[in-house]
C-alpha cells in the first residue's frame, strides 16, 4: 500500500506542470539522460510547435512502466530491460541511446581518476580519505542508490568487485539521480554515482576510471536508455518523436550532450 501511494504522489508531481494542454508530450520514468532528452525534445518541439515535449523529474524506471501500461503517459523512459510480466501488457521498448555509467565528486576531492580497485574500496570504506588516492586530506563522504537503480545495475555487471559489492554503513541513501547529483556537488568531500551527461561536468568532478574518459571507447559501464509504448495508446505526436529520435539532427544532439546515439531503430 505504501508503494503505491508513494508511486502516486511521484506521479502527480511529475505531471505538475503549469497549464497541462492536450499539445503536450510528457515522457516519464527513470532518472537517466534527462538532459539528453530534454534537448532532443527542445529541438523536436522547436520544429514541431504544436508539440511540447516533456521531461519531468524521475519516478524510475518502473514508475515510467506502471503509468504507461495504466495509460497515464503514452510515452515512458526506462533504463533496464523490461521484465516478461511488464511485455505481457503489450510494451514496446525502443533503445535510443547509451549513456555512461560515472563516478563523480565534489570538486574539494583533489581527484580526477581512480582505479577500479581503489573506488571499489571507497564504496565498501576501506579507503575513507581523499588523501589515500592522491587527493586532499578529507573525508570521503559515499552517496549511494538504491539496488533498482540502472547505474548500480550497470556497474554490477561491468566492473570487478561489484557484483556482491556491499556498500559502507553509513553512506547517504539517495532515491532518484537528481538527488545523488545535488548532495555530492555541495557536500564537501562527497563521492555519487550515475548517468554521464555534459551538464554534470559544470557541476562536480567526473572522474576517469583506469585512466579512461567516460567517453572513450575503453570505458568499460554504460546504460542504454529506451523509450516505450503501447501500440494501442500512442499518439501521432509520440509516434513522431520516437522517429525523430533517429534523425541526423537528434543523434547529434545526442552526442553533444554527452551520450551515444543508436544508429538504426530497433523495438522490441
């Protein structure tokens, strides 16, 4: 009953938007590539007047799912592969883009790059000052996500040491991305994880891994970023915006703000 209630209220504020209007497009769910698709949305409304599209803030990926199949959004974005249960109520998943998965800091760190094993530790507090990884001496303050979050998903899967990773006690539990970005960029000290977009680097550290840019092509964690639908609820407006995804135009946009584009439609 809590779940429900609290997935409610994410809803309604996601949806709080000043004068709602049937021209509207808002696609909800998952907390990554935001500005990604805020600007592609930007560029499509831009061309498309009476169409706005929008990006509200995250309700997950699982929000974005559930207010699709209830036919509260006709658009949502997920970070994750849908579950046999969720494709049983006729979602279509469509992958955009890939978006790297990141460490970032707080600028006070002293630190742009660490390895695999030494951000390992910081997460399980074996190392629990800056100055152990060349940096300032100053507590390292962890910022961490919940289990359901796509990053942590990400790194899981992709990076040694994380599979069974189990995260120092006393780290700060952020809900959604934006948190995790807003407490590490004015906590002293703090280190997060999440989606890379250009936009973080303006604001915090975003650190190399083993010395590779999260843009480079041996950069080991990133997430694929789909939109979805139902075939039996999308609009000509949604319909439209999911093919302009896949314009010349989009995909440089995509790839300016940060993320890779996927080159050639391919729903699921």
């Amino acid at each position: 009953m809590h779940r429900i209630r609290s997935f409610t209220l994410a809803l309604a504020l996601a949806l709080a938007a000043p004068a709602v209007g049937a021209d509207e497009l808002p696609v909800l769910g998952t907390g990554d590539g935001i500005p990604v698709l805020k600007a592609v949305g930007d560029a499509f409304s831009a061309e498309h007047p009476s169409t706005k599209v929008l990006v509200p803030p995250s309700i997950h990926s699982s929000g974005g799912i559930r207010a699709v199949i209830l036919g509260q959004a006709v658009l949502g974005r997920i970070a994750r592969e849908l579950k046999p249960e969720e494709r049983e109520h006729g979602l279509i998943m469509t992958p955009v883009f890939r978006q790297p998965a990141v460490f970032y800091a707080h600028p006070s760190s002293g630190v742009t790059n660490l390895t695999v094993e030494q951000v390992t530790k910081i997460f399980t507090g074996e190392i629990a000052n800056w100055r152990e990884v060349g940096g300032r001496d100053l507590r390292i303050r962890v910022v961490i996500r919940e289990e359901v979050d796509s990053t942590l998903g990400v790194f899981r899967s992709t990076l040694a040491g994380w599979k069974d990773l189990r995260f120092l006690e006393r780290s700060k539990l952020a809900t959604t991305t934006q948190e995790a970005f807003d407490t590490v960029q004015t906590v002293e000290g703090a280190i997060g994880f999440g989606p890379y977009s250009l936009d973080l680097e303006k604001r915090v550290t975003v650190l190399s891994l083993d010395g590779h840019r999260p843009t480079a092509p041996e950069y080991p964690s990133a997430v694929t970023l789909s939109l979805i639908h139902r075939e039996a609820t999308i609009t000509e407006p949604a319909a439209a915006f999911l093919d302009y995804m896949f314009t010349e135009k989009a995909q440089e946009l995509v790839r300016q703000n940060g993320a890779v584009p996927v080159p050639v439609r391919k729903s699921s």
